[in-house]
C-alpha cells in the first residue's frame, strides 16, 4: 500500500510571497486532514475534508489560507501571502473514516519564509 | 476546553531501562478515542497505539504496553528494554466529538535512549 505522499518536501520563500503544497492520501481513504507543526510543538490541525467537502477549517487563518481537495482525492493547501509565522512543517494525513481509525501521515513540507 | 497535557518534556535514558510518558487529557465526551504516535528524527508521524474510552483493560503489544484510567484521565505509554531506535518524540492524541475525529496533540515528550 503506498502512503500519503507530499510535495515538495522543502520550500523556502520570502514574506508576502505565496506557495501551494500537494498532498496525494492513500487510495480509498475519505478523510484527509492537514496539519501544521511548528518547531518544538505537537501538530495544529488546519483543515478537514470528508471526501471533497470541508468538515473543519475552525483553525483555518482563512484571511491568508485555503485549501480544496478537488474530486475527493488529490489536496492543496495554499499560503498567500506567506508571513513569518507560517515557517512551520505542513503535514497531510488520511484516514478511511473519522475519528476510529489510525490517521496516516505523509513526510510533510518544510516552509521557511525569511 | 478539551485538550492534553504531557508533562514531561524531555526524557533520558539508557538502553535496556524501562520508560513511561505520561499522558493526561480533558474532555466532557464520554465516548472517546486516545492514540499514541511517534515522531522520530526524520519526521513522519507513526501510529503505536489505540484505546478506546469504553474499554479499560490495559495490554501490552511487543515492548509496548499502555495503562489507561478514565477515571483519572490518563493514558501513559510505556517502553519496556528500551533501544536507540525508540529515540524520537512521542505525542499523545486524543480524539474528541465522536465521529469529527480531530486529533488534538499534545506538545510531545522527546525521548532519548543513549548507548
């Protein structure tokens, strides 16, 4: 079974820039969630999805996020424009259904805004 | 507010010793469940362990054994003949509003086992 894939694994921009990261779940799995983890912290939950709809983004910053899941699969989450507090670790996870079940974790991305 | 608490930020040991992460939680759900994952050196989160509100009994898996009290609401992990791959930081989740299935995190416990 192949596992949350990500990309890219590192990104580096300026403030007020933007920047978009991918995030593939595993095959089948309804459920895909993406995290944010600041350096030294537990990961912060962004956003939610139940197949292609938003189930949570409460802890969505939505003046300057967004993210969509077209079709209920593939996802992009989107920083524009990119401040530094964004410098963090972006984690996409899936699952096959909600709150049960184990969530699968991708490799995430590095974003460093300088 | 529903959230987690690890106390313990950082723990040293040396191989072959036992250790246990502590894990206290809060919540006004009475139907919950509570995981454990590791975080190690290269990043990627792994799922250990899953307990269900619902269910006290307490087991062991390999060198892995938890002890939950819903009455005191904890939920501590324990590495029994620890080894230098165990070195990594372990975060304690639990998962409130019964099917939202959110994971909140707590601020992790980062373990080093040394030679």
């Amino acid at each position: 079974e192949a596992g949350v894939a990500q990309s890219p694994r590192y990104k580096i921009i300026e403030k007020r820039q933007s920047v978009a990261f991918w995030c593939n779940p595993i095959s089948g799995h309804a459920t895909l969630y993406w995290y944010q983890q600041i350096l030294g912290q537990g990961p912060k939950l962004l956003i939610q999805f139940q197949n292609n709809g938003v189930v949570d983004d409460s802890q969505l910053p939505k003046d300057r996020f967004s993210a969509e899941r077209l079709k209920g699969v593939d996802s992009t989450l989107k920083i524009q424009p990119a401040k530094l507090e964004d410098s963090a670790v972006y984690l996409c996870a899936s699952s096959p259904d909600r709150g049960r079940s184990p969530l699968h974790f991708g490799n995430g991305t590095r974003l460093t805004v300088t | 507010a529903q959230k987690v608490t690890q106390a313990q930020t950082e723990i040293s040991v040396v191989e072959k010793e036992d250790v246990t992460l502590d894990c206290v939680y809060e919540t006004r759900d009475t139907t919950y469940y509570l995981f454990w994952y590791k975080q190690p050196p290269s990043g990627e989160l792994v799922f250990l362990i899953r307990r269900n509100s619902f269910d006290e009994q307490n087991e062991i898996s390999g060198r892995y054994s938890w002890n939950f009290q819903k009455s005191t609401s904890s939920f501590n992990f324990t590495i029994t003949a620890s080894q230098v791959v165990d070195s990594a930081v372990y975060f304690c989740a639990p998962v409130y509003g019964g099917s939202q299935g959110n994971l909140i995190f707590g601020k992790g416990t980062k373990l080093s086992v040394k030679p």
